[in-house]
C-alpha cells in the first residue's frame, strides 16, 4: 500500500514533507533564540550584580566629523582615562578590529584589552602566561601580546614579531607571551550584546601606558564605546558623567545594565510572541494539509481497505500502515532541522516535537478510517 499511496499522491506527500520540515526549522530557531536570549539576560545580571554601567552614545554625524578634525581630542580623552586611573575608578574595557584572513580561513582580529577584562571573563593562558602590571604600564616597544589558540601556530610564546597596526597602516614590534585558551569568548556589552570569540585574535594590554595623545581618535572613541564603568553609588556616576560633558567631545551617557537587561527583556518577549504566532500559524497549516491529503488517499484506496477488512485484515493492521507512513513522513521532514540545530539542545527540542507531531498527525487518518462504513465502501467506491 505505501507504494501505491505515495505513487498515487506525490503532490499531496510533498505538500506534508514541505509544511513539517517549516515547522521543524521554526522550532529549532525557537529553541536557539530562547537559549541565546536565557544566557545573555544571564550575562546582563552578572553585570548588573556589579553595578555595571555602559556609555551610549548619542552623538551626530555632524558632530563625530568636528571632534576627528579637533587638534586636542586625542590629549583630552588621555587626560579623561587617565583620571580613571588616578580615582580608582573600576571598568573593563575591550575593543577591536578585523585585520585579515590567514591561510586556515580565519578572520583574524586585533584587540586590546585593560586588566580587569580579564578577570571578569575567567580567560586563561593554555601556554606562556597572561599580561602582567608591568605590562600595562609599559610604554615602548616590544608590546606584550597574547595570541589566540588558532594562531599559535603561526607565532611561538618568547618570540618577537611584527603585527599589523589597525589604525597607522604601519606594524609595531610584539613580544609574544602567551596562547590563550581553545575556545577563550567574552560577552561584550554595548549598543549590541553579542558573545565574540577570541581563537583568532592577536591581544595587546590597554593600561596607562596606552592612555597617550598619540594614539588615535577612533581608538579611543571605541575604548569608550565597549567600556564596562563599575560605579558604586551616584556620586561616583556624577563624576564620570561631568568629566564627559567637561570634554566637550562625544555625547556619552552613563547607563546602567539594568536599563539594558530590562530593553532586552523586553525586545525578548515581543520578538517570542511574533514567532509564537508565526509557529501557530505553521502548525494549522500542518494539520490542514494533513487532513486534507490523509482524506484524499483515504478516499482514493477505500475499496482496497474495505476489501482488506473483508478478506481478513484487521483494523489495526491497516492503522499501523498509515502510522508508518504518517512517521516516515514526520522523520523524513525533521532532519532538515538538524542543519539549523546548534548544538544538543536545539536538537532534543527538534526531537521532542518530532515525537510530539507524529502523535498529533496520526490521529487524523486513524480518525478518518474510523468513520468509514466498510459495506458502503465496498457498495460505493467514492464514498466519503
């Protein structure tokens, strides 16, 4: 019978592979965005458990062309990092560049990061060691640099090489001092919150010693951009907020994580009910082509079924057949979904509703088959 039906209704057979494979791929994306938005709202309260807070900017473009042509933008924006430093005022911060591609296919990237970066991440050295204070107050070249794990084979700890200058076009001398980690990732918070690994990055310290007039406008408008401030009380807020408004350059505000933990809640749960709702409309879809085919191939092979009843056949052999089909059809239309599927979760979720839809589809042709009268089959083969 499985040849016959399937022969007999290719269009009808596609229609249900099409709307179920949608339906799977939907809900591995469902299961991914739910697990990704769990563990950045797990992030955001990390840091709002330190009293994190971000700068937002809110600079024109009008604006950001006046500052890059200001003479002393890069002497007052050495002087603000510099009176961090002096207060004891606490933050993380990290920025950084795609430089190029290496020979492996790796975007390999430039980045730069201050002592507490580390700490807060949990990074650790899987060769050589991490940046020491020395590190950060040093001045002149060679600079300390950390590789990624992709790139240790391209750089040996204790050595020096050249490394490519993200904004001078030119190269600096770099002492090599450690590898990082396999699989070393930090949770960046900004205008975009976004997990970004480091296997291939090349990582240079950010401490006093970069804060310079020399270095470059756009460096230090990116410092800014994904720095974490840790600010106990207001009056530590006030002073960072007047010190930034003293500068008379970018238009930073001091926001706390909260803020951000409660917009991203937010945006969550509106982008969840639009997917709800695209998945509700997906899985009637589903059951109405089911119904609809299932209907069709009963109807087309009533005679053969009630023929079978007669000469022996019992109903729930004939069920079992439609069962068969119904999960070939449902285990043939999740496996696209493993595509998608990042990691165990996505396809245990992928897995539990392929279980789910096979027990819900099923029962429509088992429903159709018992509301057949088998004497008016066999009297009248089109009988509904």
């Amino acid at each position: 019978m499985f040849q016959s039906v399937i022969k007999n209704n290719k269009a009808g057979i596609f229609a249900i592979l099409l709307v179920c494979a949608i339906f799977f791929c939907l809900l591995a994306l469902v299961s991914h965005i739910l697990h990704e938005s769990g563990e950045e709202l797990e992030k955001l309260k990390m840091f709002s458990d330190k009293h994190a807070y971000v700068l937002e900017d809110a600079t024109p473009e009008i604006e950001i062309q006046r500052i890059f042509s200001q003479e002393n933008a890069s002497e007052l924006l050495s002087e603000f990092f510099q009176s961090l430093y002096k207060d004891g005022i606490p933050f993380c911060l990290d920025y950084g560049y795609d430089m190029y591609q290496d020979e492996k296919g790796n975007i390999v990237r430039y980045h730069t990061a201050n002592e507490a970066f580390f700490e807060i991440h949990g990074l650790k050295a899987e060769q050589g060691r991490l940046f020491s204070q020395e590190d950060y107050e040093k001045t002149t070249e060679p600079v300390p640099v950390l590789i990624g794990y992709d790139l240790q084979d391209n750089f040996e700890v204790g050595k020096e090489y050249d490394f490519e200058n993200p904004t001078g076009g030119d190269y600096f001398r770099g002492l090599v001092i450690g590898v990082l980690r396999k699989n070393s990732e930090y949770y960046h918070i900004g205008a975009i919150a976004f997990n970004q690994s480091l296997d291939a990055s090349y990582i240079v310290p950010f401490g006093r010693g970069m804060c310079s007039p020399d270095l470059a406008i756009s460096d230090y408008d990116m410092a800014l951009s994904g720095m974490l401030l840790f600010l106990e009380d207001q009056a530590m807020e006030n002073q960072v907020s007047s010190r930034i408004q003293a500068m008379n350059l970018f238009r930073y505000t001091v926001k706390d994580v909260d803020s951000l933990s409660d917009e991203g809640l937010a945006c969550q749960k509106e982008n969840l009910l639009k997917l709800l709702l695209l998945f509700a409309v997906v899985l009637a879809l589903v059951f109405a082509t089911t119904y609809l085919v299932f209907r069709k191939i009963i109807r087309t092979h009533s005679t053969e079924i009630g023929v079978r009843v007669l000469c022996g056949a019992s109903v729930s052999k004939i069920t079992a057949e439609i069962a068969q089909l119904a999960g070939l059809l449902v285990a043939l239309s999740w496996m696209p979904s493993l595509l998608l599927a990042e990691g165990w979760r996505d396809a245990a979720v992928c897995a539990g509703g392929a279980l789910l839809l096979f027990a819900l589809i099923v029962c429509i042709p088992l429903r159709l088959i018992q509301k057949l009268s088998i004497v008016e089959i066999v009297r009248n083969p089109n009988a509904d």
